[in-house]
C-alpha cells in the first residue's frame, strides 16, 4: 500500500471527485475517461480502473489495454452471477486514481452500499481520487424532466449533491445528427438494436432536449462558481456572463406589462434568469396594493423567475444593491407615473436607478396599463381646450392692465417701442386662445395704448397722423397674428384626425388579413375606434339587394360588444353597402365627419365577407375537383385493375365448364385455385373502394375500446402468412408486453396494421419487415408509437405525403391494387384519433410511424425494446 507524502494515517486528505458528464448515452464519456486515465498514468500517476463498462465496444475496450483493471467481485441473486466493483479490493490496493463508470449504477442485493456513488463516496473518504462518468438523465432532479420528454423513466437515478460536490464536472457532447450516426455505424448498439433506438429513445428531438438540459445544468454550476470566486476575490462589479435581469415592482398596475418584458428581455440567451423585487420602506407606510402584487408574485412563477420582498429607506439603492448581489446584467423599471411638475420636484424611481446604475444597464419601459384603442378625435366647435382660451381671455383682459402698470414705473418711451410691448400681449392671447382673446387683446391693446401713451394723454383723440396709423397698423397686425394662430390650430386638429382615420383604416385592413378570426377582430375594431357599445355586421339571405326583401330580412354575420342588432333599424348608426351588407352600431350617434369614416369602414367589411364567401367557394370548388379526379382515377381503376381479375376469373370458369376439354384432377385444381385468387384479389380492390367511400363520405363510425398492442399486431402478423403463407418468417416484431393499453376501434386498427404490413412487404425486396412498438410523447401528449419499418427502395422526401393519396402506386409500377392501401389507412387511423406518418428507414427503405392515443388512465410505461422474435 503506498502512503501519501505529506500526510500520515490519521491526516488523510479527501480524495477529489471528477465527473464526465454524458448529454446523452453514446456520446463517448466512458471513452473520454479512459483517454484521461491513460494520460495520468504516462505521467507517474497511479491509476487503476476500479470498474468501467465496455457494452460490447470495441474502441471502448482497446483503451483499457495498459491500464490496470482490478477484478470485480461476483454475486449471486435468484440463480443469476452478477459482477460488481470490488470496494474493498480497491480500498485495499489504494490508488492515487481509480476509474469507476456509470456513478447512478445500482449494485446487486447484498452489496455493502445500494448505489455506486456510494461506494465512491468511501473511496473519496479513503483519499483516493475518482474519475466518474454518468449520464445528464440519471439526474434526480431531472426524472420528470426526462420521462416527459423521451417517454422513458429512469430507474436508476443520482442526487443532485452528489454531482454538485464534485471538484470538477466536464461535459461530454455531441451533435444529434452526429450522435446518429455513430449508431447508424453500429458503434454504439449491436445491429439488431439500431433501428429501434433510432425510431424511439434517439430521435432527434430527444437527443436536443437531453444537450439543452446538460448546457443548462452545467450553466447553473458554472455559475455558482464564479459567484463563489467573487466572493472569494471581493469583487463587486458584476460580470454579467449570462443574462440575469431584475425587474422592480412597486404594486402598480404596471408591475404585469414590466415582468413580460422582462422575461422576454431574459429569454434571449439560453439559461437566462428572472428575478421580480419588490422593495418595502423601512418606515414602514405601506403605498402598494398586496392583492395586485399576489397576482404579479404568481406571473413571475409562472414565467419560470424567483420573486423576493427587500426592506430598504432608499427604494432605488436596494433595487440596485440587490442587482449587484446577484450579479444582474440588467435592471428593468417602469417609467415614472408622476406628471411633468411632480417629476421635476421630486425625481421618480427609475430616475434614480439610471443615475446610480454604473455598469448595470438599465431598461426603462413605458407601461401604460392597456394601450388606448385607435380613436377618431371628436370635432368641436372650439378647436383649442378650454385651459387654453380660459388662459387666452385671461391674457387679452389682463395683460394690457398689468402692462399699462409696468410702463407707467418706467421713463417715457416711444410710442413705437409701447405698441411693441402691446403686440406681445396680443400674440401671447392668440397663441393661447386663438382668435377671439388675440381680437380683444388688440383692442384693448389700442385703447390703452391711446388713453394712456398717445398725445393729448387721457383722451380718446390722437394729435399726429402718424400716431393714428401706428395704432391702425397694430389692430391689424394683432388681428392678422391671431387668425394665423387660430388657422394654425384648426389644420393641426384637421390633420390630426385624419392621421388617425388613415391609422384606424390601416390597422382594420392588417386585421382583415392577418388575425385568425379577421371578422370578429375588425369588429371589435370598429367599436372600439368609435366607442360604440356594439357592432354588427349584417347581410341579406342569398346576396338580395335590398329592395326585394323587407325590413327584417337581414342574417346577423358577426358581431363585437353588447347586444347584437338584427336589422339595420336597431342600432344608433348604420351603413348598408350595396343593399346587400350592412354595418350597425349601437350605443353611440355619429357626426357627418365619424359617419364618412363609418362607411370607408363597412366598405372594407363587405369586401373581407366577400373575400371569404369567394374562398369558401373555392375550397368548394377544389373539393369537387378533388372530388372529379379521385371519379376519374376510379373509372381508370375499375376498367384497368379491377379488370384483370374479372378476366382471370372468367377464363377459370370457362375452362371448367368446357365440355370438349377433359381435365385432369391436377388441372382442376389448379384452375379452381386461379378462381380463387381472382376472387379474393377482386374482393380486396372491393373493400379498398368501400373503406375510401366510407372515409370520404365520414361515415366511419368508431366503437372505441381498450386495447393492447401485442394483440393487435399479433393478430396481423398472422394473417399476413404466418406459419406457412408467403410472408412467413419475414416479419419480425417487437412488442414489449407492459405497454400500456390504447383507445381506438380493434377492427379498424387491424386494418390499418394490416395495410401497412402488406405495404412494407410489398416494396422489401424479400428481406424482413420489422414491427416496433415502444412508448412515445408528442407534443406532450403521451402514446404509444408502432413502427413498420422495411428496407426496401423507400422513397424520395416529397413522395412519401403523396404515397396517403389514393390510386398512387409509387414505384410500384409492375403490382397488384389500386393504390388505396395507404390512404385508406391514414384515413381509418384518423377516424379513431390517431396519426400516420412515413419516414426513411437508415440504411434505406421506409417507416411507417403510426401514434395511437393512450386509454384513459393509462402511463407511459417502458420504451425499451424487448428481444426479437422471429415471426
């Protein structure tokens, strides 16, 4: 036993734990372990392999080769010889290193420990180091995970601690596409086990979900240790490495519109991270509403962030402290609610996070708490507000008085210099107020000006000519400033409202085109842009215009608010397009200028019902046409193929009953056969023809029930020429006996299995077809997949959505049928709720994918694939 330097029995040091994390089994983690286990060993390093598992690899095994491996230890359960790492051989022999493989490995009964890792754990104890292996799905806390999205639960998991306690944990990766062909090449699982694994566990979609949760893990690692070095360093300054965005709520109704934004702002790198704070002052007043920050507390839970309640005087340094406690890359306030005289008197939130923000960035959002529809503005008869000409009169009334008060404390000016300061007046009145208070300005402007400043003072008349047409020309000049004012006011009203009837035309027309209910969507535009309580869109039965129906011969199409109108009479305001539509509102009357608007409106709705009563028609007319090509294809069937039987039948039956030909017992037998397969192959492109009339008509009536696979394909399997007909012994099937029950029609599931069984024995060229079924989940539903896989010719990509069409023979050329075997088969599995896909076999050929529903109350079970049983 060798004995560490530097430390004596009593002061041995814990061995460091290495962990080669595996994306997915396959990858080559066990590989990779014993490259490193050969590195150290060239270095001096003592380095034993205290168990590894080879699976039948070859490259796998080869690396063992000059590495010291220690026996296992046998035991014995229920009459079966199990091998086991040796613990205590290795704690014996004790190695600097020793290798052990598949760390979430359950040990046989007996054992000293349940689990692997905790034979590691002694080991580390020991002072020995270990370089371990296991595999991102053996995660405990990733079981559910996992089962969800392959379908498969995991027997033998391992504590999260355990992994987490490891000094180092490296990641073992390889793309999809890689790891594929990796088992396409049979370096992974023997042959006979490729195409199952392909069709089932190692898909791609799988093997993505199962990288993107091995990144994640490590991510969060990778994490907690930089945070630790932080700490250890006392560094400060955040080092965003990954997007983790803090999202201030103060209890306002804003809080909902600011964590969407903030989740999406976090959602744009892979492993983002939202964190919700909510920041109560220390003096205890409480100005936020506890029922309205429940319901944002469960909307970030919701979006997958944490929420947490601080204590702090200064709302904006605790937001910004605790986002450089967690290392935020940025911080996401609403903008300030206060008007523009609050906000200058007392700075707002976000204000003070932006100002003290340093390298956090810092996202200001806008968050009015529902976006105003687009509405048309009201025409007034004023078109200035009224603060605005209450300010204006106040102006024309006392700006002259206060105005003759301030010249009169100032030496004597010229009167020139006394009309300009009245001019301010007057152009100050008209700005505000328009016309009016800019006219009275001036005049009062003029009389002041001639009472008070024009010689002789203090009388109305005026000594010089040329004072007179100084006065005149300030009448005129005010008047003219305050009807350009008022103009001015009166074309931006204009222009305003017609930028907003172009802006309600536009967005009724995106409506119309892109919304998946265009009609109720433009509706609700409508009473929205007009503020109506409802409306309707009304058109007459059968396009009559609307002079040849009365009053109340309206169909209501569609409609958005309250109460629907029936007839055009009902509502407020009504626009008929063509007497045959029409577009009523209710609970709102309109002016000349809103009703002009109101009929551009009903227009674009007559054309968007007209729009869809067109495609209506032409989705009719593709069916009839569908419809005609499917009568043409059946005509050219029944004189081709249905007459090639009919003629074999016939020539039989006229040679058995011909009277000048004597027969021999061979010959009869023989041509007695002939009739017999004419018939059955003339019953079968009957039934074809039937099933596709029943499946187009919708007449297929299923009686669900609960079945089992196994017996479903057993029963096909036999049909198809088991023991003695022609397919005997070329199809195989796997069929693990604990699938859970599926709920269809028995009857109609053996025909579709049938079809699909016939199909791959067809196009096989002679070599086996295999049936597969395993557990599966789409989309998260859970079911039960059933593959037919041959390895035929197959066919190219477009081809194989065109082989469910019927009266298609795709390289099929030289056989018997009609075509319809696959599409009746899709037809059949839909009417029972489930689907029918094709794919390329790897290696060549074609896959049948048939997913059936689970019966209610069952689980996904195992998808593992039993052995082979010859057929």
């Amino acid at each position: 036993m060798q004995q560490r330097s530097g430390s004596g029995p009593d002061e041995r040091r814990r061995g460091r734990l290495r962990v080669l994390l595996g994306a997915a089994p396959g990858v080559g983690k066990t590989y990779a372990a014993l490259d490193e286990a050969r590195r150290r060993a060239a270095r001096g390093t003592d380095v034993v392999v205290a168990v590894v598992e080879t699976h039948g690899r070859e490259r796998t095994a080869e690396r063992l080769e000059g590495l010291e491996v220690l026996p296992r230890r046998t035991v014995v359960h229920r009459g079966h010889e199990l091998t086991e790492m040796d613990l205590d051989a290795v704690l014996r022999r004790a190695p600097e290193v020793a290798v052990v493989d598949e760390l979430a490995h359950t040990n046989a009964p007996g054992s000293r420990h349940a689990k692997r890792w905790q034979d590691v754990q002694d080991l580390l104890a020991a002072g020995i180091d270990v370089l371990a292996t296991v595999n991102i799905q053996h995660l405990e806390s990733l079981r559910d995970v996992v089962a969800a999205v392959t379908g498969v639960e995991q027997r033998e998991t391992l504590p999260d601690a355990v992994l987490r306690g490891a000094e180092q944990v490296q990641l073992v990766d390889m793309t999809p596409e890689a790891l594929r062909r990796r088992l396409a090449h049979g370096n992974v699982y023997a042959p006979a086990r490729v195409d199952a694994a392909l069709s089932s566990y190692f898909r791609v979609g799988n093997l993505t979900a199962l990288r993107e949760l091995a990144l994640l893990w490590l991510a969060d690692r990778v994490d907690e240790g930089l945070e630790r070095y932080r700490a250890q360093q006392g560094i400060d300054r955040p080092w965003p490495a990954r997007e983790r965005v803090v999202v201030a709520l103060t209890g306002g109704p804003e809080g909902e519109t600011l964590v969407r934004r903030a989740a999406r702002t976090a959602q744009r790198g892979a492993g983002g991270e939202l964190l919700a704070v909510h920041v109560t002052r220390g003096d205890g007043l409480v100005d936020d509403s506890p029922a309205r920050l429940a319901r944002q507390r469960e909307l970030v839970e919701s979006l997958g962030g944490s929420f947490h309640r601080l204590v702090g005087d200064d709302v904006a340094d605790t937001v910004l402290e605790f986002a450089r406690g967690v290392n935020a890359s940025t911080v996401v306030v609403g903008a300030s609610r206060h008007g523009r005289l609050a906000s200058l008197l007392r700075a707002g939130v976000g204000d003070a996070v932006v100002r003290g923000s340093g390298a956090v960035d810092v996202l200001v959002v806008t968050h009015d708490e529902r976006p105003p529809a687009v509405r048309l503005p009201a025409p007034a008869r004023a078109v200035l507000s009224r603060w605005r000409r209450v300010l204006g009169w106040v102006l024309a009334v006392a700006g002259p008085v206060l105005l003759v008060l301030g010249l009169a404390e100032f030496p004597r000016q010229d009167l020139s210099t006394d009309l300009m300061a009245f001019l301010v007046v007057v152009v100050a009145a008209a700005l505000a107020g328009g016309l009016a208070p800019g006219v009275a300005a001036a005049v009062l402007g003029s009389l002041a000006v001639n009472w008070f400043f024009t010689p002789p003072v203090h009388r109305w008349t005026i000594a010089e000519p040329a004072n007179a047409v100084a006065l005149a020309v300030f009448v005129l000049v005010a008047v003219a400033v305050a009807g350009t004012v008022d103009l001015a006011a009166r074309r931006s009203a204009e222009a305003a409202r017609r930028r907003a009837e172009t802006e309600a035309l536009a967005v009724l027309t995106r409506t119309a085109l892109v919304a998946d209910d265009p009609l109720g969507e433009s509706l609700e535009h409508v009473r929205t842009t007009f503020a109506a309580g409802s409306a309707s869109l009304l058109e007459r039965p059968g396009g009559a215009p609307a002079a040849a129906a009365p009053e109340d011969g309206w169909d209501l199409v569609a409609c958005a608010g309250g109460a629907p109108c029936r007839a055009p009479a009902e509502g407020d305001a009504e626009v008929v397009v063509d007497g045959t539509t029409a577009l009523v509102l209710r609970g709102r009357l309109l002016g000349a200028q809103d009703r002009r608007v109101l009929e551009a409106f009903a227009v674009q709705l007559a054309a968007l019902r007209q729009r869809q009563r067109l495609g209506a028609a032409a989705e009719q007319a593709r069916r009839l046409e569908e419809g005609d090509a499917v009568r043409g294809a059946l005509l050219t069937a029944v004189s081709h193929d249905l007459r090639t039987p009919l003629a074999s039948l016939k020539a039989g039956v006229d040679s058995l009953r011909a009277t000048d030909i004597e027969l021999g017992e061979d010959d009869r037998r023989e041509l007695l056969g002939v009739v017999a397969d004419a018939g059955d192959r003339l019953q079968s492109l009957i039934d074809d023809l039937l099933d596709l009339t029943r499946v187009r008509s919708g007449a297929v009536e299923p009686l669900l029930e609960d079945l089992a696979v196994a017996d479903l394909v057993e029963d096909v399997v036999h049909a198809a020429g088991e023991p003695a007909g022609p397919a005997a012994g070329l199809v195989r099937r796997e069929v693990p006996a604990d699938l859970p029950l599926v709920r269809g029609d028995a009857g109609l599931l053996r025909r579709v299995l049938a079809n699909l069984v016939q199909n791959a024995l067809r196009h096989a060229a002679g070599s086996p077809v295999e049936v597969v079924a395993s557990t599966s989940v789409e989309d998260g539903r859970h079911g039960v997949r059933v593959l037919v896989v041959d390895h035929g010719p197959g066919l190219p990509g477009a081809a194989k959505e065109r082989a469910f069409t019927p009266f298609q023979r795709l390289g099929d050329r030289g056989g018997e049928g009609l075509g319809l075997g696959l599409a009746v088969a899709r037809g059949l599995a839909e009417a029972v709720g489930a689907r029918l896909a094709a794919e390329d076999t790897p290696g060549g050929g074609l896959t049948l994918v048939l997913d059936l529903p689970l019966a209610a109350g069952s689980r996904g079970g195992t998808s593992t694939v039993s052995q082979r049983v010859g057929a």
